[in-house]
C-alpha cells in the first residue's frame, strides 16, 4: 500500500521555508543598514571615510564638540547650523538659507529616530535573534 502524503501539511512546510527565508533577508538588511549607518570610519552625514588624522583632531579639540562623526566639511557645516540657529549667519555662505536649515533638521531628526529605534526593545530582540 503506498503511503499517502498530506498536500495540506507540505504546503504548510514549504511557506513556513519561505517565510523563515523571507524574515531572515529583512533582519540581515535591517543589520546592515544599522551597521553601515553606524560605521566608525565613515562621516554620518555624507559617508565619505574619515581619517584617523581628523578623528584624532577633534578628539583633542575641546570646542568641536559634536553629537555625529563628521568629516572636515561636515564639521565645519553643522558647526554653521549651530551658529545660524542662534541668529550667526554668515552672509558669505550664500547657500546658508532656510532650506538648507531644514536639510540640517531632518537629518538630525532623522537621527534622533534612529537612535530611539536601536534603543527599542524590538531592536535589542532583533540583535538577539541574530546572535541564535
């Protein structure tokens, strides 16, 4: 007598598979988006590779204290976001203006979220799912 296999039952298996493919392809692009953003040699804002020259220059630094890893230019320009939001502008950079303020604003706000997220309970359960 031949054996009858369950369709239902293998049907249920291969979409729990694809499932588990599919969650596993989010968490590792959820990693990686983490990671890369978080990179310890590359410049939050615009990504270029900082050197250690420059890290070691604002570490020593006392005035440049700053929230993000910045390379040069971006240092010098959020430093000018600073200084425009208590009324110091600067009528020499021309392209210091109201768009370019909120530019400034919403990638700060941008990474104020992403910090709360990799701070959430979700995040921490994420990680270690990774670790398993």
């Amino acid at each position: 007598m031949a054996v009858i296999l369950s369709l239902d039952k293998k049907l249920e298996l291969a979409r729990a598979k694809k499932d588990e493919v599919l969650k596993k392809r989010k968490i590792l692009a959820v990693q990686k988006t983490f990671q890369c953003a978080r990179c310890a040699i590359k410049c939050e804002k615009c990504g270029i590779q900082i050197s250690r020259a420059h890290m070691r220059n604002v570490r020593k630094d006392s005035k440049l204290i700053l929230p993000y890893r910045f390379c040069e230019s971006c240092s010098d320009e959020y430093l000018d976001y600073i200084n425009w939001l208590k009324g110091k502008e600067n009528p020499n950079f021309y392209w210091h203006n109201d768009e370019w303020a909120q530019c400034w604003k919403s990638w700060m706000d941008y990474q104020g979220a992403a910090d709360r997220y990799l701070k959430s309970k979700e995040f921490r359960q994420l990680l270690e799912d990774l670790k398993n």
